[in-house]
C-alpha cells in the first residue's frame, strides 16, 4: 500500500526550512503532497498560482512530491483525496501552542487525521517566510534562506 501524506502551508514564498521538511517527509511516506492553502481573508506577497509555480520549479526531478493548492478547511481536501496523515514543521516550542491546537481541531473534524510533526535541520529555526518577506522588501539578500529561484523571484517583486 502507497502512504502519501499532505503538508500543508502557506508557502509565502516557500523557504529552506519548508524544504528541509519535505525532505524529512519523504524519508517517511511514499508520496508527499504540499497543498499550498488558498485564503481569501489573507493578502499574500505571492499569489496562490505563483506560490504553486515557485514550489513545482524548485521541487522538479523529485518523483515523489507533488505541488497543489486548496481552498476552505484541509479535512475537507484530505477526505477528498482520501488521505489522513498531514505533516507540519515544529521549529521550537513557541509553534507547538498553535500547532496543538489545529491539530485538535482537524482530528474532532475528522478523526482519522494523524498529524506528523517533524523539526528541521537546526540551521533552520528562525526561518520563516514573513522575516523573508520582510527583509527582501527592505533590499536584504536572501539566498542562504530560500532557493535560489525563489531569491530571483523576490528581487524582481520588490525591484523599484
Ligand atoms: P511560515 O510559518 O514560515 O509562514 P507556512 O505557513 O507556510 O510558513 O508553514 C507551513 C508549515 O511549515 C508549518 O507547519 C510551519 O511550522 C512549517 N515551517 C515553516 N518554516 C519552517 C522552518 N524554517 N522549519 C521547519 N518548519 C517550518
């Protein structure tokens, strides 16, 4: 039997941290999907077809990973796709509160759901996408943190 799992997120822009753990999930589960979330509430830098395109560029040649996006709640999606393992980065214990918490909350909505924390590289615990959001708006150059693509991708966004 295939064991395909769902890490969801945000993806805004996708980050090393982000691949680190795809990385991680792939040494687990036969197949990953990294589900990028569609919020209508939110404004995102990247939209949902651009956030999709920067993670299918930089996820080409792996086999085992495929990029889609979702709208609404993930136990939703995953009961459409028939899957109930969803993976999510735990960078320190400041993300577990939270994290706790839509886990509970997607288990009560569907109690087949597993979620699977996995922490990063440690190279990676202060990264996330809004300080690379935020620096890159500022002109800082974010190359060590996001794949090179992605560091292009935002240069040009942000270019005066
Ligand atoms: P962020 O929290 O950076 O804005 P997302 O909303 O896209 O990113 O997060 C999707 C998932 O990836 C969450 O489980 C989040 O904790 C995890 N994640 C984000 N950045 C990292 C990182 N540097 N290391 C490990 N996990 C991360």
């Amino acid at each position: 039997m295939i064991k395909t799992a769902v890490y969801p997120g945000s993806f805004d822009p996708v980050t090393n941290g982000h691949l680190d753990i795809i990385k991680r999930a792939c040494n687990i589960f036969d197949r990953l999907i990294v589900a990028v979330l569609v919020n209508p509430n939110k404004r995102p830098l990247f939209g949902a077809d651009e956030r999709v395109k920067m993670l299918k560029t930089v996820l080409k040649g792996n086999r085992n990973v495929h990029v889609d996006c979702f709208e609404g709640l993930l136990v939703d999606y995953l009961r459409k796709k028939k899957i109930n393992v969803v993976i999510r980065g735990l960078r320190a214990v400041s993300d577990l509160e939270y994290e706790f918490q839509i886990g509970h909350i997607n288990r009560s909505l569907y109690p087949r759901v597993e979620t699977v924390f996995l922490m990063p590289s440690e190279k990676y615990v202060y990264l996330t996408a809004s300080i690379v959001r935020e620096v890159s708006a500022l002109g800082g150059d974010m190359r060590s943190f996001v794949p090179g693509h992605v560091a292009r991708t935002l240069k040009i966004k942000f270019r005066k």
